[in-house]
C-alpha cells in the first residue's frame, strides 16, 4: 500500500512537470481561462493529464508565469489573487 502512495505521488509529480515543459514551449496553445479573457495579461489553464489538476498561468510575451497547481475540486480559484493587475 505504501508503495502505491509513492508511485502515485512520483506519477502525479512527473506529470506536473511534463505540462509545465508544454507550457513553456506553446503555451499559447492552452485555452484562456473561462471569465479571465479580459485579463491582461492572459491567464490559461493547462489540464494536467491523468490527474484532477489544473495549472493556472499567465502568458507573458517572454514567459509563462505559474499562478498555482490547483485541484479541479478543492479550492480551485485560491491562486486568483496572484495574478498580475492590469495598470492603465
């Protein structure tokens, strides 16, 4: 039982890491999170495969900045109030 603990957690881990790396490669690619669209910059969301997570980012021009890795089910917005504030 503990070694299924293990592996799971070193699953869930590694694919974390495998959706940050598609992050940073195109991350243009993941869709705008839904009521963010007029946030700038953009907030995105990256569904990590296999897992309930999601991983909250805002796409600058030169880099991807990670707002959280949330739970699709617990507290799945605790992230929001890292998100950059547009200035005028």
């Amino acid at each position: 039982m503990k070694n299924g603990a293990t592996d799971s957690g070193t699953n869930s881990s590694l694919a974390i890491v495998e959706t940050l790396q598609r992050i940073g490669e195109v991350p243009e690619s993941f869709p705008v999170w839904p009521g963010a669209r007029q946030a700038s910059p953009a907030i995105r969301k990256a569904t990590v495969e296999r897992f309930p997570y999601l991983i909250a980012f805002e796409q600058h021009k030169d880099y991807a900045l990670v707002l959280g890795v949330a739970h699709q089910k617990r507290r799945p917005l605790y992230w929001l109030a890292r998100a950059s504030r547009a200035t005028a």
